[in-house]
C-alpha cells in the first residue's frame, strides 16, 4: 500500500524469510562462528539458542548455505514427536528407505546408522539441523545421543545443530541428559540487537528495497529500539505498521508519535507505556549516577 508513496520496490520489512533481506550483524555472524567451530570438531552435537524473534532461523540459513558441498542435511521443524516418530523423520530427510510394518526403535536406528557408514565412506559428512528443540522430549533426546556413537577415531558420523529458545538450556540440565550436554562442543546464545545494530537492520532493509534510512526519523529509530528490545521480528512488525500509518497520514517522514502509535496497534497501549518508562527509568538512572560521579570529583578537587 505504502511502497510507491515512499519510492520503494519491494516491502522491505515483511516477516517472509526472504535471503535477500538478510542481515547478519555481529552477533549472528559471532553465533555462525561458533556453530561452524563446533560442526568441524569431534563431538557430536552443537546449540544456538535465543529468545523468540532474534534471528535464529537467519542464522541457521546462513550455516546451511556455508556447509561443504559434501554434506547431506537433515532439517527438522517440528521436534514435537516421540523417539520412533523422529527417527522415520530422519529417515525421511535422509532419503533412507524403510518399510513401515517393520517399525521399531531398533529398525530405524539400524538403518539411519547404515546411511551414515555409507556416507561416510563416500566422504559425504552428515548433519541433523533441529529447530524449535526446546520441544523435544528427554527420551528423544537422548535417542539423538545414541545415534552419534557411531564414530571413527576422529570424528562423530553424525553432527546435531539444536536450535531452540532458552528453555533448552533448562532442558539439557537435566541430570538424565548430562551424557547429551558433555557433548555440546558448541554453544551460543543469540543476544537481541544493540542500538546502533537496530539502525543498521533498518537501513540495510530499506536499501534492499531501494529506500534510504532517512524515511524514518532519528527520534523513531531510537523508538524502535527502545519499544522492540532489539528484536528483529518485531521491529519488523512495528516498521511495517508504522510506515502504512505514515501513508495513511500522509507524512513524509516516519516521526516518533507515528511509530509509537503503530506500536501501540500492535503491542497494545500497556505494553508500550511499560517499555518507555522502564527506558526513561535507566536513563534517569544514569544521570543520577552520573550527577553523583561529578558532585564526587567536584568535592574532591575543591577538597
């Protein structure tokens, strides 16, 4: 609706996984360092986790794209499946033939062990990628485990990327899991964007779709960071919404109140006036901090 009032070619903040669109800020390339370290090591399992929203998806995009041409990859969305139910899944992505009147825990597992040894020794590496995994079950869990002990002198046959919110943190203490956790060689926590990365995230949509930054002001950038926490799907959602206002208002520029009252649409009034004051709060903070550092060293020069 907004795109030619505003001279752009494209939406540039739609929420569809769009890889043209896609912005790796420091973070999420320190989160894909640390994915792609722990996938050359010899354990078998590697985990990303973060908060809804921050762009975890994005970065296992970006590992998927970055594997050698030699790898076969099992992705897996939905991990709400008992032990038997992942294993035919795997099999599956895998393109593992099985038959299924025969199926058992220790038919599947002896089939996906099989197409490892083959690829394996066809020099093909093979990687299991499980979005969601705070979903998964300890049982099946600890099934995952089970099928990368299947391992040369050097290396496991089988890597495991878990990808999951923080709750799989919680999840993988569990003391039936710890064999599972020793095996983490990797872990990362995807942090939400700074300040100055929401302006950059903005900017570098809005170039993609043939826009400039200054569509928004410097006050509404600062909005957006303030009310999204830094979380790019949300700033997403609030952008989009913001610039519709904008059109509908017939203003040139995305100015604060216009962004504020698009948050609002969206987040609702409450959580919106929740999030500016706790904002205000820490900035009063730190000018009582910082008016006492000077009354400090105004004493103790005049002293």
């Amino acid at each position: 609706m907004y795109l030619n009032y505003f001279g752009l070619t494209d939406n540039p903040f739609s929420i569809a996984p769009n890889p043209d669109y896609l912005y790796m800020s420091p973070r999420h390339k320190e989160a894909l360092a640390h994915l792609t370290f722990g996938l050359r090591e010899s354990g078998g399992f590697v985990m990303l986790t973060g908060e809804v929203g921050t762009g975890k998806t994005t970065v296992s995009r970006k590992l998927m794209q970055q594997l050698p041409d030699n790898t076969q990859v099992a992705m897996i969305l939905n991990p709400t499946l008992s032990a038997i139910e992942l294993l035919a899944t795997i099999c599956d992505e895998l393109s593992i033939d099985y038959k299924n009147n025969q199926a058992s825990l220790k038919y599947f597992t002896d089939r996906i062990l099989a197409k490892l040894a083959s690829n394996h020794q066809q020099g093909t590496n093979t990687v299991l990628i499980i979005d969601e995994a705070q979903h998964l079950m300890p049982e099946v869990l600890e099934q995952l485990r089970l099928l990368t002990n299947l391992e040369t002198n050097r290396e496991k046959l089988l890597k495991v990327v878990l990808i999951g919110q923080p709750e799989l943190q919680m999840l993988l203490k569990r003391n039936e899991l710890r064999q599972l956790s020793q095996r983490i060689t990797a872990r990362y926590h995807l942090l939400p964007l700074s300040s100055g990365e929401v302006k950059s995230y903005i900017a570098h949509r809005l170039q993609v779709a043939n826009g400039d930054i200054a569509i928004f002001s410097k006050a509404s950038i600062q909005a957006v960071f303030n009310i999204t926490g830094g979380i790019p799907r949300v700033i997403n959602l609030l952008c989009d919404r913001a610039l519709t206002l904008s059109f509908t208002k017939q203003e040139a520029v995305v100015r604060r109140h216009l962004f504020v009252a698009a948050a609002q649409q969206i987040l609702g009034e409450d959580v919106v006036k929740q999030r500016q004051s706790k904002t205000w709060g820490w900035l009063l903070l730190g000018l009582f901090s910082l008016s006492a550092l000077i009354g400090f060293m105004g004493g103790s020069w005049y002293g």
